[in-house]
C-alpha cells in the first residue's frame, strides 16, 4: 500500500472538494434519512388508528395549540440567513487563507499532461468515455440525463411525499434519484483516485507507474461469440441491445407493478409517462451500469458495431 | 425694507444656530423622523411592532423575495438544509470575486498567464481574491448538489413546482459551465487540457462534428463544425481564450441571473417553501381526475 501515493491525490488543493463530498453526502444522507425514517414511523401510527388520524398532530415536529402557526420573517428567517452567510464566509475565508489555487506551467499544447484530468465534477463524464464513444459519452448521455431530470417531475404521480421526508411513500423516484446520484459520484470516484497515466486502472495506493503498459484484450462482441461476419455482428448487437432492453424493462415492470402502494400509484400513471420512465431507466440507470461490468470485468468493448457509429 | 411687525421676532445668528444643532441632535438621536431617512425606507420601524417589521420586509427591494410571515416550521434548518440560499449567497461571493479579478485581467495569449502571477504576487490580496474565487465555485457546485438532493428527498419537484425544477436543472448546466469555462482562464497547463480534452468531445457530436455519426456526410469539416463554433478555431488558441472570458464573465451570469429570478420568484409564487407540511396517507389517495 502505497499511502504517499493515495496523499498525492488527496492533496491536489482541486481535489480538496472531494474530501468535502465525502464527508458532507454522507453526512446528509443521515441527516434526510433520520427525518423520514421517524416520519414513517409517524405514518405507521396514524394508519393504524384512524381516529387518531383524524385528530392527530401531522408532523414529526412539536407544535402546541398556543403557539402560533406563523412567525414573522423578520427576525426569525432573517437571523438565520444571517448567520449562514457569516459561517460561509468565514470557512471561505479561512480555505482561501490555507490553500492556494493551483497554477501550473503556462499552456503548452507541445507538452501533453498525462493523466490529464478535467476538474472533479466533470471527471465522471470523463470516465464515462471509457465505456462509450464520444458521441455518446460526452454529448448523447449528458443530454439524456438533463432532459431525463427535467421529465422527472412529469412522470412522477405519487400524490403523497410532498413536503416531508418519507421513504416508504416514495420508494421509487428515491430509489432512481439515489441510484443515479451513487453513480454520478461512483465514477467522479474512479475517475479521481484510480485512473492513472493513460487513463489506465490503478488501484488506490498503487504506485503511478509511467511506463507502465497493459497487454489487456478488448474484444468486440461479436467476436466473443466467434462471428467475424459484419452484417451478422451487426444483427447480432442489434439484437443484444434489443434482448438488455427487454430484459431491464422486464425487472422494471416487475417493481413498478409490485403489489401495495407501487400498484397504486402505477395504475394512475398513463401509457406516456410510463414508457417515458422506462426510457430513461433503461438507458440511463441500467444501461450505464451493465457496460461498465461488460467493460471492466469482461473486457467488452463494443456490443454493436456499424460502418457509421459504434456502441 | 422689513416690516415693523417682524421686528421683534427677529433673533440673533447665534441663536438660529443654536436651534438648528439641537433639531439636529434630536435627528441623530431618533433618524426615523427625518425626512432622509423617511424617503429611503419608507415605513417607520418600530422595534417590538411585528407588523411594522413585515412592511419593512415587504418595502425592502432585497428583502422583498420574502413573505412578510412564514409558516413557523418552515425556518427550520432541518427542512431545507438552506442550501438554496447558501447556493445563491456563494454566487454572490463569486460575483463580487469575479469583478475584483476582472480588473486585472487580460483575456490574451500574452498577458492572461501573467496577469495570474500578478494577482498572486504582487496585487494586494489578489491572492485573497483568486483563492476565493477558486474554492466558492468549488463549494457552490457542492451546495448545488446537496439543494437538489433535498429537493427529491422532500418531494419538492412535484405538482406545482415543476417547472421550477426544471429551471433548477437549467441553472444546474449554467453553473458547471460556468465552472468550465472559467477553468481555461488562467491559461495554464491545467486549465488547457482540460479544455482540450472537453472539447474534443464536441467532436464527435452526431450530425454536427467532423468525427460524429453522420457528421461527415453532412459536410462537417474540422473547421466548419460545432467544436470550431466553441473555440474559434480549430485548436485551443487565442479566440478560443476570448470566448471562454466572454461566456464566462458574461453571457452564462446573465443568463443565470435571470433564470435566478424566474427561480426564486417561482418559488413564491408556487405558494412558498414546499414544507415541512402535515404527512398525507395512502389511505387519503384520491382517485385521479381523469387518466389522459
Ligand atoms: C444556482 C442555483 C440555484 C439557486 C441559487 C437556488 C436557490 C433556491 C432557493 C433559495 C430556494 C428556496 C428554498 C431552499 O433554500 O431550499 C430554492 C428552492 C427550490 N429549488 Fe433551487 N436553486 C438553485 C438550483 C436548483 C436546482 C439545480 C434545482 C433542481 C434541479 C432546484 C430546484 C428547486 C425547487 C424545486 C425548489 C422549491 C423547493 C421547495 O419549495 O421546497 N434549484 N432554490
């Protein structure tokens, strides 16, 4: 193990904000979560006894019948905004202060720096060439996943979960939205503390080897399954491509349809905004996932092959 | 030429003076009463008047985003995590870092690296200046996550707040390119390949770069196509360190800013923060009004 090496990376004063990520998601996941798991036990209770429900004080939060339900913005909002603003302002301060934005050699289009890396929040995308081309990759892919969040609100019908934290209640758009969050972090991860020189897989801790070189087989589909035909490969990823849809679309289904509160809510979904979701969850939150285990640990660089583009 | 009934009225220079530093010791004692201070704040302020003190709000220009009121479990931390205000003030901080930096700055191959230098060594805290421009944009794409991860764990994206999210996502795009486009500034190794590396992708773009799937049966060229329109070029050169600075001290504040207001004026006008609001049961579903 090779701890100079994991502090080289760690130290990069650009790579400081990922250290902050990594305590501050974590730490409020907790902080979300800990107020819906206590909401839902909230829940619980009031389903199980209706007159309660009906009498009931609805919130997690105390409230006693002397006290008014509304306050004035000023001073209780405003001393809050306050303070925030000074607390920002001085950990700004006192990182501006500490640590120095970095500045390297003047811009050499001569001299390649290797690895090199886009700034930490556009690694993921940098990441993701590995597994896609370009076009994909970089334009196709990033398109997918802003329109995707911007439909997101469109095929959501869940009319409970608006305006507390629940889990039970929402367990599907969580369950997408957190994936896809763990994803998007996931491969800023890789990309940061593992790619080394020539994007190659260094594991953390392992020395940054220049020299070093990968005798590593990519092989295409087609040729996995031993047809070297190119019309027939290129039946043959359509056809692959077709079967994952298929088949992610099915297991999809399966959790949309689920018995209880998913039935519900999937039978107040139109046809629209279902294959809508589909769409995106297949492509986006399956698709990305199963070409990087076909990519890392089968070593299978392209399922479909055509003389114009390859996927 | 005066009158004779004026006569006795008159007073001394001494004593007009007199009268006139004590209205003035009285204005310093209590501002409210002055007409200066009437015509900038428009309302009298009393301390312990709640109602006063919501006009104050109200008449205020920055305050005025506000309600005079709010749902007293509303200005709880816990709920929104103020990260959409703290995203909002770290744009500030930027704003107001940008300007100082864009006093000593060249957007030219000759003088843009060493107009760096100077700022870090010889003008005063245009370390300061820099450092903090550097790490409030790091932080603000972080404070931007969090906003929208409390976002979706509150369910707040839903009916009638989505067209919010949606301009939410839109400043979400504004605001790494914003971050990208400011990297090439310096015009360092750094920020040169990063920017190589980012816009070889465009590329590739289908239909509109030279390497993209049926680019080049549209006639796409390396020098007619959607990565020359971003740089200017053909490579990563002068025009393309021009655009970067006007896309990056222009055009995106702008756009973003105005996206801001839609932004935060929807958010009034969708009736407020979306909670904390009394939990609804699966028992209280009613059926939808008409299945389209
Ligand atoms: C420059 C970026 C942004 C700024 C300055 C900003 C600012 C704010 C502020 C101050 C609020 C009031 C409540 C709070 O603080 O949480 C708010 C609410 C909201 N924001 Fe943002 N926001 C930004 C980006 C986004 C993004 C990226 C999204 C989602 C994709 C989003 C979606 C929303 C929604 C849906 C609300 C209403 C929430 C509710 O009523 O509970 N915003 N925003």
């Amino acid at each position: 193990m090779d701890w100079a090496q994991i502090w080289r990376i760690v130290s990069v004063p650009d790579n400081v904000p990922i250290t902050l990520i990594a305590i501050l998601v974590p730490f409020y996941t907790w902080y979300g979560l800990r107020q819906a798991v206590a909401t839902d036990r909230l829940i619980d209770k009031l389903q199980a006894d209706p007159a309660l429900a009906k009498t009931g004080h609805r919130k997690i939060l105390p409230f006693l019948p002397e006290w008014s339900r509304e306050v004035p913005v000023w001073p209780y909002l405003l001393k809050i905004e306050f303070l925030a603003a000074i607390i920002v302002t001085l950990i700004l301060m006192i990182w501006s202060i500490t640590l120095n934005a970095p500045l390297e050699e003047p811009a050499n289009p001569n001299f390649t720096m290797n690895p090199s890396k886009a700034p930490w929040y556009f690694v993921g995308l940098q990441e993701m060439l590995v597994y896609f081309d370009p076009w994909f990759a970089g334009v196709v892919l990033p398109s997918l996943i802003v329109v995707g969040l911007m439909v997101f609100p469109y095929v959501d019908t869940n009319p409970l979960g608006l305006g507390y934290y629940t889990i039970k209640q929402r367990v599907i758009p969580l369950f997408s939205f957190g994936f896809g969050f763990f994803l998007w972090l996931l491969l800023i991860f890789i990309g940061t503390f593992v790619r080394g020189p020539g994007w190659m897989w260094f594991w953390p801790g392992q020395p940054w080897d220049h020299t070093r070189v990968i005798y590593e087989v990519n092989r295409n589909l087609p040729d996995v399954l031993g047809i070297h035909n190119l019309w027939l490969g290129g039946i043959l990823g359509v056809l692959a491509i077709a079967i994952f849809y298929a088949g992610a679309g099915w297991g999809i289904h399966k959790w949309l349809t689920k018995p209880g509160l998913n039935r519900t809510l999937y039978e107040r979904t139109s046809l629209l905004q279902y294959a809508t979701f589909q769409f995106f969850a297949i492509t986006v939150l399956a698709g990305l996932p199963a070409k990087m285990i076909l990519r890392l640990v089968f070593r299978v660089h392209y399922v479909l092959i055509t003389p114009w583009f390859n996927i | 030429m005066s009158k004779p009934e004026d006569e006795p009225k008159s007073t001394t220079l001494l004593e007009t003076a007199k009268e006139a530093l004590q209205g003035l010791r009285e204005d310093i004692k209590d501002p409210q009463r002055t007409q200066i201070w009437k015509s900038v704040f428009r309302v009298k302020h009393e301390r312990s008047d709640p109602r006063t003190r919501s006009l104050g709000v109200l008449g205020n220009v920055f305050l005025h985003l506000h309600p005079g009121r709010i749902n007293r479990d509303a200005v709880r931390y816990n709920y929104t995590w103020g990260m959409g205000g703290i995203t909002f003030y770290l744009y500030l901080v930027l704003t107001f870092t940008g300007v100082l930096l864009m006093f000593y700055y060249h957007p030219t191959k000759l003088q843009a690296f060493r107009d760096i230098l100077y700022l870090e060594h010889d003008v005063p805290f245009g370390r300061l200046a820099r450092n903090m421009h550097r790490w409030a944009a790091h932080l603000m794409i972080i404070t931007l996550w969090l906003h929208m991860f409390r976002v979706v764990l509150t369910g707040s994206y839903r009916r009638p707040r989505e067209f919010n999210w949606c301009v939410g996502v839109i400043l979400l795009v504004l605001t790494l390119l914003l971050s990208f486009t400011g990297y090439l500034l310096p015009d360092d190794q750094l920020g040169f390949w990063a920017v190589t590396v980012g816009t070889n992708m465009a590329r590739a773009t289908p239909l509109l770069g030279n390497e993209g799937p049926f680019g080049p049966a549209l006639g796409m060229t390396p020098y007619n196509d959607v990565r020359f329109a971003l740089l200017g070029g053909s490579i990563v050169d002068a025009n393309a360190l021009l655009r970067a600075y006007i896309w990056h001290c222009i055009a995106i504040p702008v756009l973003a800013s105005v996206f801001m207001i839609v932004h935060f004026w929807r958010v009034r006008k969708d009736g407020g923060i979306s909670g904390p609001s009394p939990v609804m049961l699966e028992s209280e579903i009613k059926p939808p009004a008409k299945v389209r």
